[in-house]
C-alpha cells in the first residue's frame, strides 16, 4: 500500500514524572508540608500488600501509597488535605535540570527547519505518571504539557439518587476516596490514548478498530523517556512498534542508575542518560538526535507520497 499523502505530522514525547521530569518523588512537598518523615511512610507503604495479604485482602503495589495517604488523612495526619490543598502543594515541586525549558527548544526547532515546517510537523510533551494529578497541575511543568494522565483523589462521592438532585456544591471536605487510577500496566492505555487520539476527541473509544494511517499519532513517532522497571510495559510496546525509547537516571539515590544500567542491559531501553535536559548534554543530544529521526522521516514519507501523484498531461 503507497504512503498517505497527507502524513501523520505530529511527534509526541511521552514522560514519566518522578525521577525523569524532576530529580526526587513529587510528593516530597507534602511529606514537608505536615512534618512527616517521607522515609518512614515509603517504609509502611512497602509493607502495606504483605499487611494486607495476611489478611486475606490483595491491594495494588502501584496504588497502595494512594491509599496511605488516605488513611494518612483519616487519622488527622493530613489533616484537611484537599485537592486544592495538592494543586498548592505541587508548585513546590523542582523540575529537573533544563525542564521545561526542553519542551520550548523541541517546538522551536522543528518549527526553524524549513522542512519540517513545511511538512507542517508539531511536538507535543505528555506525562503519563503512577503520582498525584492536582500536584502535577500545580507544578510550574504543567503549562508547558498537552496532557497528563495521573492519579485523582475524590472529596465527597456522588451519593445514591444523586442524578434527581441538583448539583453539590464544590467541596471543602478532604480526600477520602481513589478516582482515577494509574499503574504501570495502564501507562499503556495512555500511550495508545495518544496514538488514536483520545486525549483530543473524546468521543473515540480507545478499544476502537482504527487503521494505522487514521491515528492521530503513529507509535513510531512517540519518545519515551522514564527511569525505572516501573515503565517496562511501556518501553516493550514502543520498542516493538518502532517508537524511541530513553531511560533516565538521577546520581542519588545510587540504585536509580543500576535500575536504568540494568534495563539497558536487558535490552528494554534504546538509550541511557542522566535526567539532566540542558543543552550539551547527554539526554538532550540523544532526544533531540531522535527528534530529528522521526522529522526526517515524516519529511520523506511525504515526499514519496507527493511522488506518486501524477499530474495531467501539459499543452502539447
């Protein structure tokens, strides 16, 4: 089958937030925040799925620090933690060096390529993170992210014969249930969220039949970028679908650099770099490098296709 004529032009990185997007966890502003030792809650949070299986209960590894914080709020440790508290919460997050400043430099250059702004190519940046939503909206990255998939607290639920009421009103009470989730095996359904395009039109279901040459943004112009065995399931996808695939790592703590050592070795990663974006170096050359890769190739995909077109015979 001959290329489309009118190419796919959009090229999409895809983060991970914790240790790729900033240097530590996002949630170290709210542990700061109420005086709670961060390495002690990470402790209990490590022994909640063997607390709870000896007693015949089986909770998620992803979502089991979600519902810490949960009971964190419930034993008045949190006390009055909202969603709009979180969002406060989050400017305090750090980004990582050269973030979000990378974001810019990406829509800069292919819009300063006259080729690829001819093609009318386009750089998107999403985060797809197993973290807290209104904090990732509260940081200083979020103006500069088409998108983010993250997990969500509820305050007040939606009570039986809600739909004969009239709307609640906006609430004060503090978080008390999970809404939307995130783990490491549903960083996928993001990816493929972005590649039909989901996140743009609302009304395609993500498990809808779609040709690849429909979807908004092939696989193989998506840049992963994440830090640790966490995003396997979605490093495997990319990799298998002709997408780029980056894992990052920070200089503390030491075993953050043998986790992403380790997926390089096993072949899950394409590339390795320390979580620094500045320019000169080394994550910046190679995401950059991969950038111009994909461009490239969007450039000559739809030169072929333009090739192809044949034009009516002239005057004799």
């Amino acid at each position: 089958m001959p290329p489309p004529l009118y190419t796919q032009p959009t090229i999409a990185f895809i983060w991970d937030f914790d240790r790729t997007l900033i240097p530590s966890n996002q949630q170290d502003p709210l542990f700061e925040a109420y005086g709670v030792d961060p390495d002690e809650f990470w402790r209990e949070v490590e022994g909640l799925t063997g607390f709870y299986a000896a007693r015949g209960i089986k909770i998620g590894r992803d979502s089991a620090y979600l519902l810490h914080i949960l009971t964190y709020v419930r034993a008045g440790i949190f006390e009055g933690l909202t969603n709009a508290r979180l969002r406060e919460l989050g400017a305090g997050i750090e980004p990582a060096p050269g973030i979000p400043e990378f974001f810019e430099a990406t829509r800069r250059h292919v819009a300063e390529v006259p080729e690829y702004a001819a093609a009318g190519i386009t750089v998107e940046h999403y985060t797809v993170s197993t973290g807290i939503l209104p904090m990732i909206e509260g940081s200083c990255l979020a103006p500069h992210l088409d998108g983010i998939w993250a997990n969500t607290f509820i305050e007040e639920q939606a009570p039986p014969g809600y739909l004969g009421h009239l709307d609640m009103p906006v609430s004060e009470e503090p978080i008390s249930h999970i809404g939307y989730g995130i783990d490491n095996t549903t960083k996928t359904r993001a990816i493929f969220e972005v590649n039909k395009g989901v996140n743009r039109n609302p009304s395609i279901d993500v498990n809808a039949l779609m040709g690849q040459d429909e979807r908004r943004v092939p696989m193989r112009h998506m840049i992963y970028i994440a830090d640790g065995p966490s995003d396997v399931p979605a490093f495997s996808i990319l990799n298998t679908k002709g997408g780029k695939t980056l894992g990052v790592y920070t200089t503390e703590p030491r075993n953050n650099f043998r986790q992403v050592k380790q997926l390089q070795e096993q072949g899950r990663i394409q590339g390795m770099a320390e979580a620094d974006y500045r320019p000169g170096k080394a994550a910046y050359l190679w995401l950059m490098d991969s950038l111009d890769q994909i461009a490239h190739e969007i450039v000559d995909v739809k030169a072929a296709a333009v090739a192809r077109v044949a034009n009516p015979p002239g005057h004799v």
